[in-house]
C-alpha cells in the first residue's frame, strides 16, 4: 500500500516545492527592491567638499588633509572649554523608515549619533582611537518624522577627534529646499574699521553669509555679525544669504555704510580718556568672587577685558571663548543678553576687548599654520560678540 501511493504524493511535492521556491524568488526580489531604494542620503560626508552642509559649534571644526580614512580631506573637531566640537547636518528622511549611520574616526573621544528620529535617538562612541575605526549605529523613524539630524562630536578637555566617510543609508526623504533671502538687514555699530550688522532669523536656515561688495566675508550662525578690517572713511555695502544643508538663498537687498575717520572700537569710534581704567571680566569661569554680568560692570570701567580667550594648545595658535557654564555660574546671562549688553557699553564709549591668556594661556605661533590659525580664530570671536 505505501509503495502504491508514493508515486502519487510525488509530484504534489515537487510543485508544491516549486511554489515555495518560486514564493522565496518573490520575496527576495521584493527584498532586492526595497534595498535598491536605500541610498547615502548624508551630504559630503567625505568631507572633500570642506563643510558644505555641515555646521559646527563654536568654529569648533575644520576640515583637514591629514589624517584621513579616504579622498582627500577629513572633519577635525576640537573641543575646548565648555565646547564639544558638535558638527552636525540635517538630512531628509522618510517616516517609519529603517536607516543606518556610520563614520571612521579616531583621536580623541568621539561620538556619532542622531536626533530627531522621532523615536529613540541613538548615539555610540569610542575613546582614544590611535587608528581610524568604524562606528556604526542604527534607528528607525517615526510615523511622522521627516528630517533627523545626524552629528558627531568630542568630549570636554580631551584631545582633537577625526571623522570621515560618514553615511546614513536609508530612503531619502523629500529634496531640501534652500532657505528664502533673509528680511530686515540693517547695520548697528559703525567704527573706522568695522560694521556691526543684524537681520530677522529665516526659517529652516542652519547659518548665514555675509557678503561685503558682493564678495563672501564670513559665516555666521545666528542673526548678527560684526564685518572687520574695513577701512577708515569707506563706504561699504553689505547683504546676506541665509544657507541649509539643500544650499544658499539669493543675497538680500543691501545696505550701505560708511566707516568714521578716526578712532578705535565702539562708541561711534569715541577716544579713550587720558587716564583709563581696565578691568579683567571673567566672563569664562567661575572663582570666589563670583560672577559678574557684562550689564552690571560699574560705569567707571573705559575698557573691558573679557577673560579668556584660551588657546586649544600650546602651538596650535587655535583660540577659543564661551561664556561661564550654568553649572558654575547660576547666574550667567544668555549669550544674547551678553552680547546686548556689550553693544550697551560699547555705545556708553566703552571698548570691550578679548584677553587671551589664563594661568595656563601659552601661546606659541611658531609655524605659519599656527599663525593662521590665531587670526582666523581671533576674528570669529570678535565676529561673534561685536568686540573692539
């Protein structure tokens, strides 16, 4: 009896497996599909193209020729002070989507991670890498979530950290659109060699262009910034292009200005008195004093030392300023307020300068890289706070 109906059962089972097989073709080449639409949706994540598309903190990034992972540039991030070295971008994605965000790093502390996911946000890191290794995490989006940002940065007080070949894989989103042309552009503090200058924030912008004559003089992240080296008696005009990760808008109306004769900083270029009294604002840390708020340094202060701009290290000639964390100086003022009230005594004929330095401020520019690297540092701080 068995032997009689085996014959039988035979050629069920094979088309039976046939269609199994067939089934597991289809659901493979629906696999094969669906994985052929993922893609690196991160831009320039190689970093050949500088930081296009990325923002750091504090000027906390750079892009390098040496040590890279591959191509021919790499993100170096220096944390310093209160500053991580935080570079981030904001990337297009699709909601309840799969993705996975990888970088080679090494040097000092470094994480990478995303935000925004609309569900958890995931984040990993190493320490001390010697070599460049890979870090790989991953997410997935929310029911909603159409943008995630993803960043890298270091850790407080250790040494530089490298990035390179970052990807997120995943379907992409919408394109991004670039931001519309900044409104309200209008000019403030007018020296013999500078002009402090002010707009209305665009929405969906990550930073700012300021152009002088229509050539690009400097990036800025918020809505103000201060355009120095100007000459003195010289008309300048001066516009704006808000920019995101899809680009740059088209530049705003301009607006004109011309530069006093004579004289040094705020004030309307005001001269100091013949006997002037400076005075050292920790702006930067705590001691036992306390803290004091830029608004409330007595009336009788001509010049302001902010203290300190600290260097990165001995050699690097890389400079950096924040304020005094909450942590350590409850009553700190926002980064707003303090540069308002700079203006406030700037306009009193005050001048508010940065002193670089501290008990451990060794500054040794000794190779032209350093060299440059101290101008450039120095003049973002300047920028940033609308200093003399």
């Amino acid at each position: 009896m068995e032997r009689t109906r085996r014959p039988a059962l035979y050629p069920r089972l094979v088309a039976a497996l046939a269609a199994a097989v067939l089934t597991a073709g289809g659901l493979v080449a629906a696999a094969q599909t669906a994985r052929a639409a993922d893609a690196d949706i991160a831009r320039n994540g190689g970093f050949e193209s500088g930081l296009t598309g990325w923002s750091c903190t504090a000027g906390s990034g750079a892009v390098v020729t040496t040590p890279v992972h591959g191509g021919s540039g790499a993100l170096k991030g220096t944390p310093a002070g209160s500053d991580n070295a935080k570079c981030s971008q904001t990337v297009a994605v699709q909601p309840d989507s799969a993705y996975t965000l990888s970088s080679w790093v090494r040097g000092g502390y470094v994480y990478l991670g995303a935000s925004g996911t609309g569900t958890t946000d995931v984040s990993t890191w190493t320490q001390s890498a010697s070599d460049w290794q890979k870090l790989t995490t991953s997410f997935r989006t929310g029911p909603n979530t159409t943008s995630v940002t993803v960043y890298t940065h270091g850790w407080y007080g250790t040494p530089a950290y490298y990035a390179d070949d970052l990807t997120l894989v995943g379907p992409g989103g919408a394109p991004a659109q670039p931001p519309a042309v900044p409104t309200g552009l209008k000019t403030g503090t007018v020296t013999s060699t500078s002009v402090a200058l002010s707009w209305a924030p665009v929405t969906g912008a990550t930073g700012y262009t300021v152009y002088r004559g229509g050539a690009r003089a400097l990036d800025v992240s918020g809505t103000s910034a201060t355009v120095t080296g100007l000459s003195p008696s010289t008309a300048y005009g001066f516009q704006v292009a808000a920019t995101n990760a899809a680009g740059a808008s088209a530049l705003s109306p301009a607006v004109t200005a011309t530069t006093s004769a004579s004289g040094g900083g705020g004030g309307g270029g005001a001269d100091l008195p013949a006997h002037a009294l400076v005075g050292y604002l920790h702006s930067s840390f705590a001691n036992g004093s306390g803290y004091t708020r830029m608004a409330d340094v007595p009336a009788s202060w001509d010049v302001i030392n902010l203290a300190f701009g600290e260097p990165t290290s001995v050699t690097s000639g890389d400079i950096r300023f924040s304020l005094c964390p909450v942590a350590e100086c409850p009553n700190v003022e926002s980064a707003a307020e303090f540069k308002a009230a700079i203006k406030a005594k700037q306009a009193a004929g005050k001048k508010v300068l940065i002193s670089i330095g501290g008990a451990n401020g060794q500054v040794q520019l000794s190779t032209t890289g350093a060299r440059d690297a101290f101008v450039s540092s120095v003049s973002k701080i300047i920028d940033e706070y609308g200093l003399d």
